[in-house]
C-alpha cells in the first residue's frame, strides 16, 4: 500500500494521533520554558528554584501515570482523550492564576501528567496498538503533532510575551483546548480502528519469544534495564535544553528571540525524520535502528558546547530534531515489537515515566549546577559522551547481547 492509500485509508485514526501529539504542547517543555524567565521574575526565583519546582512537579507526574497510563487497556479512546484533554484545560486555567512557588509545583504537575504525560501516552499507544506491519508509518504521521507544535507554539509564546502578559497565553491555551482539540478528539474517535485488539477476532501482534509480556514481565527483565539509559538521555537532555533557553541565550551572548525563533528547524527537522524513521522501522525493523538514533544529538551538544557563531543555534535544532524525529518513531516501535501489543498501554505506561522522571531530573540538576557556577553550555560537552557511550551499548545489544540476529 502506497503511504498515499494508508493516510487515506486511515485517516481519523491518524489524525486523532496527530492532534493528541499537537495538543500535548501545553504540557511540554518547549513550551513551559519560553515564561521561565517571566515566571522566575514575578516570583523572585533562582534557575535553580524554578527547575526544583520543575522537577518536583514532573517527578510526581512519572509516579501517578505508571497507573494512570493503564486506562488506555482497559478504556476506549473516544472518552479518554476527551477527559484527558478537559484535564490539561483546566490546569492551564490554574498555571494563569498561579502565586506562589507551592502552587506552581502542583500547576506543573498537572501539565507535565495530563500534557506530556497522558496525551502523548494516548498517542502513541493507540499507533502501536491499532497498527502492526505499518506500525513505524503510523507512529511517524502521528508524531507530525509534535514538530507542529514546537514550530508554532513556543513563537506564538514568545508574541504573547511581548504583550507583557504571560497568563493570558495560558487561558488561550485552555479554550484552545477545550473548544477545539476535545471536540475534535471526539469526533475523529468515534470508533476504534477495524483492526483493533478491542475486537475478539483480532489476535494481537506477539512480541519476542511469541509471547505477550506484562507489565511485570518487562520489569523483572534484564533487557528493558539495559535499554532505559538510551531511553532516558533524550528526555534529559531535550528537556533541558528548552527548560533553559534564557539562560543558554544569555550565556552564548544570543539573542532570545533568535534561540526560540530557531524551533521550527527543529521541528521541521524533526517532523522530516521521524517520516524517514517510519520508513526504516518497516523495512529494518525498530531493533536494527536503535544504535543510531542518538549520534545526531552526541552531535547537537558538542556543536552547542563549542560554537558561537548565531549560525551555531540554527545547526544544533537541525541535528537534535534529526535525533528526535528518527528516534521517536524507533522508539515507539521498539515496545510493540519486542514485548507484542496486548499490553501496550500498561508497558508504555511503564516507559512513559521513565522518561517523565528523566525530563524532571534534567531541569532540577542542570539548574542546581549553574547556581553552583556551571554553565550549560559546559555541562552538555559529557553529556555528549554519554551520548556516544550509549549508542555502543546499543550496537552490543542488537548484534551480539539480547536483540542479537546471531
């Protein structure tokens, strides 16, 4: 089938995807951190005490949603995403009326579960539930949400700021949310793809081993221990880096407006690979590309640490979308094929907070080590080699260690 004939075909249950992706970006850092400078300002607050808030808030995020998360095995689609959607609203409505440092933790939390958390969870799960043998086509169409998203959202932001108002962008996101994507939501979710596991007479695509894992299975597995430092370094670093651009701007001698302007690279960027991924994930398997997805970003950090030039910003969007594009679409993929689709959401769920709790800890450490008088910049040159490190274990892991072909 031409991907012409899959979008069309497919249409409602891609776009659903898509628009759970776009409507994340409430909860997302890319768009958090365009007001942390306001936010600090307003509440006399450190980088160090607003990335505490950060990380407090997220961290509790990743402890609720690895059972929160679940709801998407045992829960349609339609009423979920809908309820998950009025969540975000109605927190973005609390983030516009925040006063203290203890509420904006517990205003955080509620963005980072129901934003990052839960809409991007629903998102993915139902790709790789719904689809099997054109799962990396899916999950690639679907994630197009988040590229969108990063090109539009966080200028619009930075326009909003301009106004000298930061809330107001928080009560446009909330009848965004509410007037637009729930609606939209339910529309599009109607009914479950044909193909769905919802129905009796589909069997579920088995994992390795011909068999479908639970959630404990995974867990007491060596295997998923081995590939959570892979999965936790894009969270972590991408996190920080959109957590920190008034700080990273300010240090590199840039301008704000030319960091955050330079997003819609990295979405673009982003967007374009994640196709490519799509593609490579079909006809390679998700496995075969897992040592690759994050040499682009080793990449990224030493041209972040190094480069001063402006030109220097545009390059390092460029090559951290090309990591985040691909190695989404990888990931994604990774789950259903290794561990089968039975129980995707619980197992996804599991993943999901291991990633949420890394996108906490990168803001709260990178911002206690500059008020220690580390800056940024410095602290990217190691986590490049960690980058690098990485990708050998991966290389060890699809050739010889457990996703051997041998």
């Amino acid at each position: 089938m031409s991907t012409l004939s899959f979008i069309l075909s497919n249409a409602r249950w891609l776009a659903a995807g898509f628009v759970l992706a776009l409507g994340s970006c409430f909860g997302q850092t890319f768009f958090i951190g365009v007001f942390g400078a306001s936010i600090r300002e307003e509440f006399s607050l450190t980088d160090g005490d607003f990335g505490a808030a950060y990380m407090f808030g997220t961290l509790a995020s990743a402890a609720v949603i690895i059972q929160l998360g679940r709801l998407a095995d045992v829960m349609s689609a339609r009423p979920l995403a809908v309820i998950v959607t009025l969540g975000l609203a109605s927190v973005c409505i609390a983030m516009s009326m925040v006063s203290s440092w203890t509420m904006l933790v517990f205003v955080i939390f509620g963005l980072r579960l129901f934003g990052q958390g839960m809409m991007s969870h629903l998102s993915a799960t139902c790709m790789a539930r719904w689809f099997d043998r054109t799962r990396g086509r899916a999950i690639a169409i679907a994630s197009f949400g988040y590229p969108t998203a990063q090109a539009i959202a966080p200028a619009t932001a930075v326009l909003v700021l301009s106004t000298g108002d930061w809330r107001m962008a928080w009560v446009g996101g909330a009848a965004i949310l509410a007037l637009c994507v729930a609606p939209l939501l339910f529309i599009l979710l109607a009914r479950d793809r044909p193909t769905s596991a919802t129905h009796n007479s589909f069997k579920p695509p088995a994992g390795i081993d011909g068999k479908q894992w639970r959630r404990i299975d995974v867990i007491k597995e060596p295997l998923f221990w081995l590939l959570v430092p892979g999965l936790v370094a894009p969270s972590f670093i991408g996190t920080s880096i959109f957590f920190l651009p008034s700080h990273i701007a300010e240090v590199k001698g840039w301008e704000l407006e030319s960091f955050t302007n330079s997003y819609w690279l990295y979405g673009l960027t982003s967007l374009c690979f994640s196709i490519v991924g799509g593609f490579v994930v079909d006809k390679f398997s998700a496995r075969a590309s897992l040592p690759f997805y994050l040499l682009p970003m080793g990449a990224a950090l030493i041209t972040l640490s190094l480069g001063t030039s402006p030109w220097t910003i545009e390059l390092v969007f460029i090559l951290l979308g090309i990591a985040t594009g691909f190695g989404m679409t990888v990931k994604t993929a990774l789950w259903a094929e290794i561990y089968g689709t039975q129980h995707i959401g619980a197992i996804k769920a599991l993943v999901h907070s291991v990633m949420v709790f890394a996108s906490a800890a990168g803001p709260g450490l990178t911002g206690i080590l500059i008020d220690m008088g580390a800056p940024f910049p410095t602290q990217v040159l190691y986590l490049a080699g960690y980058t690098i490190a990485v990708s050998c274990l991966y290389t060890w892991i699809v050739t010889v260690g457990p996703l051997g072909y041998a």
